[in-house]
C-alpha cells in the first residue's frame, strides 16, 4: 500500500498538529450540524418525492465522504504515509470548492443571510490557508520530504465524492 516517510524520528506538531485536530473536529461538526438542522422540507423544491430524496442523498454523500477522508488522512499523517500531503491537499482543495458551490447556490437561490455568507468566506478563507501551509510549510517538507511523496490516482477522489454530487444536485434543479 503506502510506505512510510523517511522522518519517522520527527514529531507531528505545531501547525500540523491543528491542522489535523481542525479536520477532525470539522467532520464532527459537519455531522452533528447536518443531523440537528435535517427536515424533509429542506429538500421540497415542490417538484417530486424522487427529487427531494435526490438531494438528501446528494447531501449525505459529500458529509459521509468528508468524514471518512478525515479519518483517512488522520490515519495516514500519524503513519507518515508517503501519499498523506496529496491526499490532504486534494480534500483541502475539494472542500474549497464545495464552500464555494454552497456559495453559488445560496446567490442563485436568492437564500442570503449575513451570518451564513460570513460562514461561507470564513470557510473559504481558511481553505485557502491550508492549501498555502500544505504546500509551503517547512515542517510538512520534514516530515513528507517531497522525494518521497507519492500521488496516487484515488488521492483525488475526495474531489469527486464530495463536490460533485452538490453539483449535479444543482444542475439538476436548474434545470429542471
């Protein structure tokens, strides 16, 4: 499968260490949010029972898949696995470009309130912060030296399991 870093001897800390605690903590959250605000009216866009299904099933599907890749790449940060930047990175990218469908979506639907287009920049600002550390951080090229990074094709799943589904969800409204 993925072999280990060569800097095993180095500890996860710092700003890494947040930065997993963060993505495990906004899993939970995500969850916890998703079932304490979940109604069937939510989805009634007075258009069929099949339809309101296919955006609760289209809303599960990003939430599952956001969770499991957090504990994945929790997983694979805390074993040094050589693909564990590129994974984190593509999920980092993946919900930036969900924030942004939300964002979308939210304009489109004309369902704009102060506290959730806040949320929404907030979401995106820090998505844009993790992408830059991940990237350029000192302490992620000591513990993934670039040499020994991998990309695998499926590091780049969480791009389609989580923003896809919100988007075709969206096509399909409009256009229906």
């Amino acid at each position: 499968m993925g072999k280990e870093s060569k800097s095993i001897g180095r500890d996860i800390s710092g700003w890494c260490t947040f930065f997993l605690f963060q993505l495990g903590l906004c899993a939970i959250i995500l969850i916890m949010s998703f079932i304490s605000n979940f109604s069937f009216q939510n989805y009634d866009v007075g258009i069929s029972e099949t339809v309101k299904l296919l955006g609760i099933v289209c809303d599960i599907i990003p939430i599952v898949f956001i969770a499991i890749y957090a504990i994945l790449i929790i997983y694979s940060f805390i074993k040094r696995r050589n693909y564990s930047v590129q994974l984190a990175m593509s999920y980092v990218f993946a919900l930036f470009l969900n924030a942004n469908c939300d964002l979308i979506w939210a304009i489109l639907s004309y369902n704009i309130n102060t506290p959730y287009l806040l949320s929404c920049i907030l979401g995106l600002i820090w998505f844009a912060i993790w992408l830059i550390y991940l990237y350029y951080s000192r302490q992620i090229e000591e513990l993934f030296p670039i040499t020994t990074r991998v990309s695998r094709k499926r590091d780049y799943l969480p791009i389609i399991f989580i923003v896809l589904p919100p988007i075709l969800w969206g096509i399909f409204i409009l256009g229906y």
